[in-house]
C-alpha cells in the first residue's frame, strides 16, 4: 500500500472537499489518512496505481462523483519518422522488453516534477516489485537525439556520468559505487552485459534498471518535450504503466507521441490506449453481490467506476491494470453501487461447523514442521514459462488467455520452492522453509482433463540428504506413519543422492539433494536439500 499527498489547495481547484466528498473518498476504496489547510493524504491500494497521482486520482475519483463518467478519451498523435526505438537482440537475457512514448508541451513546476518522479517511484515499488519486474526512465527529450537503440553492452564498455555524479563510471563502477548502484545491484547479479538506452549520437541515457544519465536523464523546469521508457520482463505490464504515466502528463497539458518499436520481425506501436472489452454477466454479478440489478443499473454504475458499457461488454480503460477478469468489474460495480447500501443477511439454514479431516492433517504437519524450525511459505499456483524450460517439464498446462507472466499451471511444488530460494540467494542463511500447496496434472477422466493434489515440499539449504531423511523420520515419528525408501533419479537431484519416498509400497514422493546445474541455472549458491510428497496416502492413512 502507498500512501499519496495531494496539495489542497490543487485539489480543491477540481472537487470542493464538503464532508460529503469527504466521506466518498473512503467509499471510493482510499481510505482517507489526513486531511489539512494544506495537504490531503489518501492511501491507495496495490491494486489501482493509476491513482497514485494527482491527476489520476482526480480522474477516477471524478467519475465516481458522477462529474466526468465512462473512459476518458486522449488524442494520440501518430510516431514521427524518427520517433523511432529499436530494441537489439543482446536485451533478450537480460531486461527483454521496452515500450516507449513522447510527450510534448509540457509546463513543468517544482510541484509537477516533484509529482513525476513520486509517481515513479511508487510504480517502481508497486509494480515493479521494487525495480525487479520494471523500470522507468524519463528523460529531457532536448538533450536526446532520436531515434533511440535499446541494447546491452559488456559492462566495461558503459561509460556515462550516472544521476547526481560528476564523474565518468563504467557498469560495474556504478553497481559497486553508487548509491543507487549498490542498492539494486542485485538485478543485473550474474549478468555478462547489462542493458542500456542510447540515442542517435551514441550517447548513454541510462542503465536500467539502476540510474540515468547525469547529461541526458533529468527534467527540469526548461524542460517541455520528454522522453519516457519503460523496461522489463512483460510486454502488456509495461504497456498499462506506461499509460499511467503518458496519461498523468496529458493530464499536466502534455500531447502524447506513439513511437514506434523495432523488434526485429515485429514492430510495435507505444502507447496503446484502446480499450480492453470483457464480457460481462448479469447474472454472475447478481449471484456475487446478492442484488437484483437490471442491465440499465449497469449502464449507470460501471461509467462511475470510469468504465464503458454496452451490449453486455465492458470497456476497460488501458491504465487499469487491475481488471483481469469478470470478478474484478463486478468488484468494481460493488462499489459504484455503495458497500454501505449492501444489507447482510443470515442464511437460512441451520448447520455446525466442523474443520474438513483433511485440513486438521495440513494443519497438523504445519504445526510440526514449524516446530522444527522451518518457514511456511505460500507460492502462485502458476508458474513462468522460463521456469518451466529451466526445470525442463516434459508436460505443460498453460493457461489460454494469462494476463501476467505466470502462464503455466504448477505440476509440483519444487519450481516455485526454487524461486523464492533463488530471490532471497543473498539473505542470512540457513534457508529452512516448507509449503503445503495445490499441484496440477493432466487427468483425461476428470471433468476439466485436470486432477488437483495437495502435495508438501521441504526445501533447506545448507543441507544434505541425511538432514532430509531426519526431517522426515520426526514426521513419520509425529504422524505414527511409516515411510520406506528406495534409491531413485530425479532430473534435478543428485544421483546416488535420491530417494523414493514409499507409503505402503506406493510412491508417494521423492528426498535427496540439488544437482549442481539445477543449482547454477537458478543461481542459488548454497547446497540444497528437498523432500516433496504427495499427501493423499497420508490422508488415507490418518483417516482409517
């Protein structure tokens, strides 16, 4: 969550803060923090930062008042012959994607630029996970010379006068001696080359995702034409950030300029600022909030959450990057209705509550395995298409229509058990952590061609294959189970260092200790031991 400060006097030049706008604020979903003669501190949610500015906010927060309802409409001006970016095949490793735009005639202010490089950030810590997922760069567009090449280089031979400095630093000199350079060195860890911006006369504008350049990379109050890039791992993601930011400046009076991305094959035109359509149900929305709305009620309620509608299909703006599917309009239109007007109702059944045998047994091993000094984690039941190829999986089942870079369903709780030992390589050790989780396999029987399994994974680094086994001796020791074992290959495990995990015969699952090069191609530098068992014989052994 972030909180935002809103000068109110500015504010107040758009909405009169009455104490019935008052109250709104908080039915909007932003809980109002303070409020001043001089400032209005609101808190804005993960999910809509399209409202961390000003500009944004008074945008949504417009529509709900019922002042400027439906999606607000801005004029692109189609790319010149050299708004121009090409984006060279070295990125591919490193930081794939770009998507960039102009924006010309801007009257910067000191609360302006101030407000510019906020929003920056907080996209950078929301959704860019703190630079991880993307980053952004806004540049003076008068000290640049279009057209602009996104590469990577050796960082020996970057070479630029990075923010704030006043002398010359190769790549590696900034992620060793610069303050911000130190801070998020840790992206570019393991990386031959890194990548950078520059323009037409050769010149550097930055190495993201750490700093820009001193000569190319800081707005001032001359400034009236910028520059904006934004880099990453996901196309769309930084499509819709990049229309939060164009959008925000065309708010400031700015006219926004597509650009054209060379990607070799393919060429992209940025920003994009048409509409999503998602089809929406009467009746789901109905049966989710427990109302009786017609279709006219929704030709009322979706424009106020900035929103189109007609013909049962919902216009999505291009800067709301929270609507991913049906349930998050329906979330939409529960509070253009008024979650005060909602009226709780008791069912009307009689029925005792009673915890599912199953959940007592998870709950059960989770109690033990905290004892034993272990961390419960809790993963996304999708996983990377990337980690998929690094671990090698013979069988995939991707999702059609994924609106993130997680595209695969999960077959086992190892990948994803990898990942956060691979994202946190560079905390204290040891690393001693479990999850009880959901995994996915095709099943031709099933109704949905899917069978779901609980399965629990042990993953502890520094460790071997005899810690492993002690781990699960105490949990046969608790539980009055029996486990036997019978030397096995595992694709990511060492062999004469793997066991199968057997439960009256059956397979049940697998221990033993990572293979180096499953241990490289994560970048995780301490050993690893694992253990992953399929709990549905344990759940037929404890229910007898």
């Amino acid at each position: 969550m972030s909180n935002v400060t809103f000068p109110r006097k500015e504010f107040e030049k758009e909405i009169k803060l009455t104490d019935e706008v008052i109250e709104k604020i908080s039915l909007f979903g932003t809980p109002l923090e303070k409020i001043t003669n001089e400032e209005i501190e609101i808190e804005i949610f993960p999910n809509r930062p399209d409202l961390l500015s000003m500009q944004g906010y008074l945008r949504g927060f417009k529509a709900f008042l019922g002042k400027e309802t439906g999606i607000k409409k801005y004029k692109l001006q189609k790319p010149e012959k050299n708004h121009h970016v090409k984006i060279d095949s070295s990125v591919k490793e490193v930081r794939p994607f770009t998507a960039c735009a102009i924006v010309k005639n801007l009257k910067f202010s000191d609360d302006k630029i101030k407000e510019i490089i906020e929003l920056q950030e907080k996209l950078h810590i929301t959704i860019g996970r703190n630079r991880k997922k993307l980053a952004i760069g806004i540049y003076p567009l008068e000290k640049i010379s279009l057209p602009i090449k996104y590469e990577a280089r050796q960082p020996e031979k970057i070479r630029f006068i990075p923010l704030e400095e006043t002398n010359e630093m190769d790549g590696n000199q900034i992620l060793s001696k610069h303050p911000a350079g130190k801070e998020y060195s840790h992206l570019l860890e393991g990386k031959d080359k890194f990548p950078i911006f520059i323009d037409a006369k050769g010149k550097i504008l930055s190495m993201p995702p750490i700093i820009n350049s001193n000569d190319t990379g800081k707005i001032t109050f001359d400034t009236k034409d910028v520059f904006i890039e934004c880099s990453g791992f996901h196309l769309e993601t930084l499509q819709r950030t990049l229309n939060i930011i164009v959008t925000t400046l065309a708010e400031m009076g700015g006219k926004i300029c597509q650009m054209t991305l060379d990607y070799g094959k393919e060429k992209i035109t940025t920003p994009d600022i048409s509409p999503e359509k998602i089809k929406l149900s009467l009746e789901n929305t109905n049966k989710l909030l427990g109302l009786e709305l017609k279709e006219k009620d929704l030709e009322k309620l979706l424009p106020k959450m900035g929103h189109d509608y007609k013909n049962k299909t919902v216009s999505v703006a291009p800067w709301r990057t929270d609507i991913l599917h049906e349930v998050d309009i329906i979330e939409d239109i529960a509070i253009a209705y008024g979650y005060e007007k909602l009226v709780p109702e008791l069912p009307n059944i009689s029925t005792i509550a009673e915890e599912a045998p199953k959940e007592k047994i998870i709950s059960k091993l989770a109690e033990i395995l905290v004892g034993l000094g272990l961390t419960e984690i809790s993963t996304y039941h999708l996983i990377k298409q990337e980690e998929s190829e690094i671990t090698k999986l013979p069988e995939k089942i991707k999702l059609e229509d994924s609106k993130t870079e997680y595209k695969i369903l999960r077959p086992n709780l190892l990948i994803p058990a990898l990942r956060i030992l691979s994202e946190n390589k560079d905390n204290e050790y040891p690393q001693n952590i479990f999850e009880l989780g959901t995994v996915f396999t095709k099943d031709e029987k099933s109704e949905t061609g899917i069978k779901e399994t609980e399965n629990l994974i042990v993953t502890c680094s520094p460790a071997n294959f005899t810690k492993m086994k002690q781990i699960l001796n105490n949990l046969a020791s608790s539980l009055n189970l029996q486990f036997d074992f019978e030397e096995a290959t595992h694709l990511q495990l060492i062999d004469g260092r793997t066991a199968q995990i057997k439960i009256n015969n059956k397979p049940a699952g697998y221990l033993g200790e990572l293979h180096p090069e499953t241990l490289r191609a994560w970048g995780i530098k301490m050993p690893v031991g694992v253990l992953e068992i399929s709990l549905e014989e344990i759940f037929k052994e404890l229910d007898k």
